[in-house]
C-alpha cells in the first residue's frame, strides 16, 4: 500500500514538475515562429537571418543559408508555418556530416524540431507556391536554426 502511494505521488511531482519546463519551451516556439513571421511579412532579411545561429558556421555555408531564407520574402507570402518534431528520417538527415563547400560539414547546435513553411508567390508570370524546411534547435532558451559547422 505504501509502495503504490509513494509511487502515485512520484508521478504527480513529475508531471507537475515538468509543467513550467513544457510552458517555457512552448513559449519559445512561440516566440520563434511570431518573430519569423514578422520578418517574412516585413520583408526583413536581417530579421530573418537574425535566426540562424552563426556560431562557428562554414562562411560559404551561412552565406547559402541567409540567401536561401530571404529569397522569397520579396513577392512570397507564408501560408503557414510550424515546428513539426523530427521523424526518424530527419533525426538521421540532421546528423550526418556531408561534404560542404570548405571541407566536412555537420548542422549545429543539434537539432530537436523542423521548421517547416508553405510559401505562396505572385507575380506577373503567375503564382507558385512552395514548402520549405530546416532545422531548429533549442539553445539557451532560444530557438536558432541550424546552420553547417566543420565537422570535427
């Protein structure tokens, strides 16, 4: 009997432990998608590239990836996006070391989740609409998309 209640109340402080944890990192999702929205709807491309953590990233690398996220802020609207969790698949995708521009290259910080975002464009030929993923990690209580780093 004793031993069912001590358990009982173990998961109870768990749980009620975890809560501010959960809320704290829901909050910086938050925090994350509403600041890459109002650059994307801005057209802020310091804004954007704000969000990608530059710490130790290949130069040529970080260059593709600042150009890569503000290519469609000129004519591109956001559908949606969100931070979706890493399938198997893309944990695997994450982890690997490819050949980069200026040697071996791995995504840093790790990544925990994926952004991903529906994007329409309109101009004068038409209209287009795309998807557009990368990675996100969580690094000192702030969202950073993950850039290529020499692989060591």
């Amino acid at each position: 009997m004793k031993f069912s209640s001590l358990k009982i109340a173990l998961v109870i402080i768990a749980s009620v432990a975890g809560q501010p944890v959960m809320a704290g990192v829901a909050d910086e999702e938050a925090a994350f998608l509403s600041a890459y929205k109002a650059a994307f709807a801005a057209h802020d491309a310091k804004g954007l590239t704000d969000l990608l953590y530059t710490e130790g990233a290949d130069p040529v690398a970080l260059q593709f990836y600042t150009e890569m996220m503000t290519a469609q802020i000129k004519d591109g609207t956001i559908v949606s996006a969100e931070l979706q969790p890493l399938s198997d698949t893309d944990a695997a995708e994450a982890a690997m070391v490819q050949d980069g521009p200026t040697g071996k290259v791995k995504l840093a910080p790790k990544p925990y989740k994926k952004l991903v975002v529906k994007m329409e464009s309109k101009d004068a030929n038409g209209s287009s609409s795309s998807t557009d993923s990368v990675f996100v990690a969580e690094l000192g209580g702030k969202l950073v998309i993950c850039t290529p780093a020499p692989a060591n």
